[in-house]
C-alpha cells in the first residue's frame, strides 16, 4: 500500500479562511479538469490569522501534483 502525502498552502492574514476555502475549490477544478478522479481536499482554520487548504494524494503521485499546483509545504499522512 502507498503512503499518502498532505500537499499543504498556508494562507496568512484576516481572510485567511476565505482564501483557504476558494483555493480548496480551484484545487477541485483543477481535478476535474484534468480528469484525475476523486482526492481528498480541504481547509482548516488554525487562527484568525491562518488557515489553510490541502490535498491528500499517493506517494507516487505526489511529484506531479507538487510541479503543478506548488503546495507551501507537504508531508506524510496516516489514513
């Protein structure tokens, strides 16, 4: 079974939130747009100030994803 990795953008400042949720429906344009199938996605609020979207995707999908839609930073999850 493949790992999972969290591809991670952090979103700062008092629209933090706002922002996190219209980046986490163009990631979902994005695959639907590409035909790339059903990935887990969404946003969480840490603060006021930040909050941010992420997508859960295979490990052997994870450099593709990264070149394309340049995550702040990633790392590896247990589903």
């Amino acid at each position: 079974m493949l790992r999972k990795v969290k591809l991670i953008w952090d979103f700062r400042g008092s629209d933090s939130e706002e922002r996190a949720r219209r980046h986490e429906h163009h990631l979902e344009e994005y695959l639907e747009a590409k035909k790339l199938g059903f990935r887990i996605t969404g946003t969480t609020t840490e603060s006021d100030d930040f909050s941010f979207s992420y997508m859960i995707v295979e490990e052997d999908e994870m450099k593709s994803f990264r070149d394309a839609l340049r995550p702040t930073r990633g790392g590896w999850i247990e589903l």
